[in-house]
C-alpha cells in the first residue's frame, strides 16, 4: 500500500541552506530540456519559472512522454532560496482528484505524476534531494523500464552524495546508462546534456 502523505512531505520540511551555492551539483548543472525547445510547453516554463494550470495539466495528461515531463520540469528551473512549484502542482492534483490536499496521497496518482511530483521536489529543493527520492522511487518500481525515470532518479541521488563522494555520484550515474534492459526514451541530446556533466566525477573514483 502506497502511504506516502504528500503534503508532509511537500509542506513540513524547512529549508535549510548551507553556505555553498551548489550551482554545480547533478539537479542544478544537467539543463537538459535544451534539447526539447522546439517543445511550446518546454519553452513555456523556462521563461515563466512557475508552476501554473497549464503546466499542471500537461505533467498529469497520459498523452505526453514522460521524458517530455521531465523536461518541462527541468525548464521551470531550481532557486537558491528555493521554489514551491511542487507544492502548487500538489493543489492542482488536490482540484484533479477532488480531494484536499491533507487526504491526497501517492494511492490516487498515475506513475507519471508520482514521477513528475519527485521531479519537482528536487528541483524545489535541491538541498534536501531525500525528500524527491522517495517519490522517485516509487514512480521507478511502476516503470523500471524508463530511461528517463531511472536518470532523474539517479541524479536525486547523486545529489544526495554530492557532498560526501563524487566517485560515488558518478557511479550511480554510470549503472543506469549500463542498464541495456531500459527503454531509451529520452532524446539523445538530452541524454548528452546529462552525461557531459556527469563525467566530470568520473576522475574521482580513479
């Protein structure tokens, strides 16, 4: 049974930022959804930074790829002091599903949106990636065959690392794109983007 409260998860955790910027770190350096500007969606939420209905709509609608998702997710972008485009994608699921956001949880939503919720979450608060990973694994155990899931799943978790072991942030990085078992849907310029920045850690674990 899935019990994860959203809202705890989403409205109760202070932010609480060390003194390093981590403008460099797996979540903040992988701008990725580059590679999907020819996307109106994409382009949408890189030039307005804030989750809205429209958004909202797309990240739950079945009809769009997941790796599309996550790159509008990427465009809405991080803040140093934080942003809170999870927490109003929370109150549109809450509209979606007719429910109020305290009796909302993981049990009403599709694996996308589960998804796409750890996404944001991450990208909120890039401080505290633990919080999006329990999201983003769940999302993974219904769609261990995505690509797309299991990398952005990967950099929650390099980022979890990041200040700890960089050989380590690379490795994670690294056994899912030796996973030949995935489904690559996620565009290869994408992929790139990722993986450019990513191997930057790879001299550490020599």
């Amino acid at each position: 049974m899935k019990k994860i409260l959203v809202l705890v998860i989403l409205l109760k955790v202070p932010f609480i930022f060390p003194v390093a910027s981590h403008a460099d770190s797996p979540i903040t350096a992988t701008d990725f959804y580059k590679a999907y500007l020819d996307v109106k969606m994409v382009q949408r939420a890189h030039l307005e930074g804030v989750m809205g209905v429209e958004i909202a709509g797309f990240l739950s609608s079945p009809e769009n790829p997941v790796d599309v998702k996550a790159a509008v997710i990427n465009a809405l972008s991080w803040r140093f002091e934080g942003k809170n485009n999870a927490e109003l994608y929370t109150y549109y699921l809450g509209l979606l599903y007719h429910m109020s956001v305290t009796d909302l949880n993981t049990d009403f939503l599709s694996a996308d949106e589960i998804f796409c919720l750890g996404y944001l979450v991450a990208m909120d608060d890039y401080f505290h990636p633990e919080n999006a990973i329990i999201l983003l694994e769940e999302a993974y155990r219904s769609v261990k065959d995505s690509f797309t899931v299991s990398m952005i799943l990967a950099l929650a978790k390099a980022q979890a690392v990041f200040d700890l072991d960089w050989c380590e942030t690379w490795k994670i990085t690294e056994s899912v794109l030796k996973n030949t078992d995935l489904k690559q849907d996620m565009r290869p310029e994408a992929k790139k983007i990722i993986v450019d920045y990513m191997t930057l850690y790879r001299e550490y674990c020599e």
